[in-house]
C-alpha cells in the first residue's frame, strides 16, 4: 500500500512587485523498507490476517531488535498458539533466551524442539553448552554425539566435548578434541586458544605455537595476546613477553593485565627498576585499589634505594590490605 505525504516548498517569484508566497505541493513516496520496518505496519497486516503466524514472528522479532525480550517472547507465543509444530518458533524463543542467560528457559525451549525434531542440529549443540555450564558433563557429550551423528565434521561439539574433558581433568581426550576442532575449522580461534593452555600447564613449549595460531586468526585478541605473554615471560623470553603486551595497549591503553605484567617483567626480569615503577605508575591510577600494584611499584623502589617511597607503597597496600604478608614484611625491611 502506498503512503503520500504533503510537503510544502515556498518559493518567491522573480517579479518586479511583490507577491505574497505561494506554497507549491510535492508528493513524496515512503519506501516498503520503511514501512515494514515500523511496528505499525506490522500490526495492520496482522489486522487483515490474524491467523498468519509468521505476522507474530515478525512482530516477536522487531521487539527482540529492540531490546525488548518479555514481548518478543510473548508474540512468539501467539505464533506457537497457531501452529505449535514449527520447531522454528521455539528455536527463537530458545535462541533468545540463551542469549539473554536466562538457560532454564531456554533449557525448556530447545528440548521441546528435540521432541519434534530429534537430530535438530542446533538445539542439540546448544543442550551441549547449557549441560556442560551446568556440570553434566556425560550429558553434554549425549547431546554432542548427536550433532556429529548428523555431521561428524562439525568442530564446536568436539570443542565442547574438549571443555568436558578439561572440566573433567582428563588432558588426552581433552587435547585430542580440541586438536579435532581445529582440523574440522583451521581458523577456530577458541580451540587453538584451548590447546595452548592446555600445553601450558603441561610446561610444553609446544603452546607457543597455538598462540601463534590463535593470533594468526585475530591479530588483536586480547586474550591470545595475554596468554602469548604470559607463556613467552614464563620461559623467561622478557623482549618477546613485553612486545605482546605493548600490542595489547595498542588495542586497550586500559589493559591493567598489560601494563601490570610489563611492570613485572621490567622488575624481576630486566631489572629495570625505573622502567618498572613507570608502568606501576598507571597501573594504580587505572586502578587506584590495586594493593598488588603498590606493592610492586615499593619493591622497585626500594631495589632503587629510595626508601621513602618504598615506605609510602608498602604502607598504601597494607592500608588496602591489611592482611597482606609480603607488604608487612617489606615495610619491615624499610622501616
């Protein structure tokens, strides 16, 4: 159906004597996109057919667009209350819900879809997560199984099934499915990302590797770029640790992880102190209760032989923990 709005465009004559204004009409269309963007037009076609579920579902998932859930799940309702055999419907409702962590009902939802459709792909995967947040392991590998019974080539069950195991302390088979992950889907960021941790409590230089991976994928990953760190200034390899965090600054100049493990790194490793209370500095102007922070900035001041300021540290993270041993007994030494 068309729309026309009026508009009126003054315009003044070029004459000699003047003339009072006449308004000139322009007729301008609105588009479709407008109109079946608009919550209007949804409700007038849903006037002329009230028994069209698909009218609800667009309803349901302009206000999902706009935030606002309760009456997306209440239109998806009247489209369910028409046609209660459309696993699509429940699949939104589910879908949204999870989104939203409300996973009771979202649990609900995604097994009502499982007793339609058995071998439902994504309802199945999803039970795999919510089982495996809630800690039923062998549950979440049933529902896993399920979606490689379908496509055995599918990486997220398998990397699902890893987390299980890693949950479950069992490093082979956790490895082997992460591993399997990322062959099913060489940029998988989340199971290189796995496989290095893994190695990592393991002490095995191999982790490196799948940090590398992992940032071959995504370049700024703050967590791959953390990790990388962590892994390289755990080997002692200071330069390279350092180099990772400084490209996590350069991502987030708020990275507290960053700046505090550069601190680090300039104090225990590179032994350079003035380096080291550099990057404390924003460490504890980023966030002013790091008792952590002081703490370290006082060590390296007091190998720099300013005992004042050592003093003030150690007493500020005391002042924010009392109970904090390594600060006492530092102020100790300085007192």
């Amino acid at each position: 159906m068309k729309k026309f709005l009026w508009i009126a465009v003054v315009f003044v004559a070029a004459v000699a004597c003047e003339e009072t204004p006449k308004p000139e009409t322009v007729e301008v269309e609105e588009t479709t996109s407008e109109l079946t963007d608009s919550l209007g037009w949804i409700n007038q076609q849903i006037i002329q057919n009230p028994n069209n579920p698909e009218l609800y579902m667009n309803k349901a998932q302009f206000f999902l667009k706009n935030g606002e859930l309760q009456q997306a799940m209440d239109e998806a309702d009247r489209a369910i209350s028409i046609d209660s055999n459309q696993t699509a419907y429940y699949t939104f409702k589910a879908d949204a819900l999870y989104d939203a962590n409300e996973l009771l009902d979202a649990k609900e939802m995604y097994l009502k879809v499982i007793s339609i459709d058995e071998k439902n792909v994504n309802a199945n995967m999803q039970m795999g997560w919510i089982s495996l947040i809630a800690g039923l392991h062998e549950e979440s590998f049933v529902y896993c199984n399920e979606v490689l019974k379908v496509n055995q080539y599918v990486p997220e069950p398998y990397y699902v099934k890893g987390l299980c195991y890693k949950e479950l302390g069992n490093f082979k088979l956790a490895v082997s499915n992460f591993r399997t992950a990322a062959e099913q889907d060489n940029d998988y960021l989340e199971a290189w990302l796995q496989l290095g941790y893994m190695y990592d409590a393991a002490e095995d230089t191999l982790a490196g590797a799948f940090y590398e991976n992992a940032l071959r994928i995504d370049s700024n990953n703050m967590d791959a770029l953390y990790a990388f760190g962590m892994h390289l200034q755990n080997w002692g390899l200071s330069e390279e640790a350092i180099a990772q965090y400084q490209h996590m600054i350069r991502v987030d100049n708020h990275s507290h992880d960053a700046f505090y493990n550069i601190g680090y790194v300039y104090l225990e490793q590179v032994q350079n102190y003035d380096s080291a209370i550099k990057y404390y500095d924003k460490v504890v102007t980023l966030n002013p209760y790091n008792f952590k922070g002081y703490y370290n900035r006082g060590l390296a001041f007091e190998r720099d032989n300013n005992r004042e300021n050592a003093k003030a540290d150690f007493g500020k993270s005391l002042e924010l923990k009392p109970d904090y041993t390594p600060a006492a007994k530092a102020m100790s030494r300085v007192h």
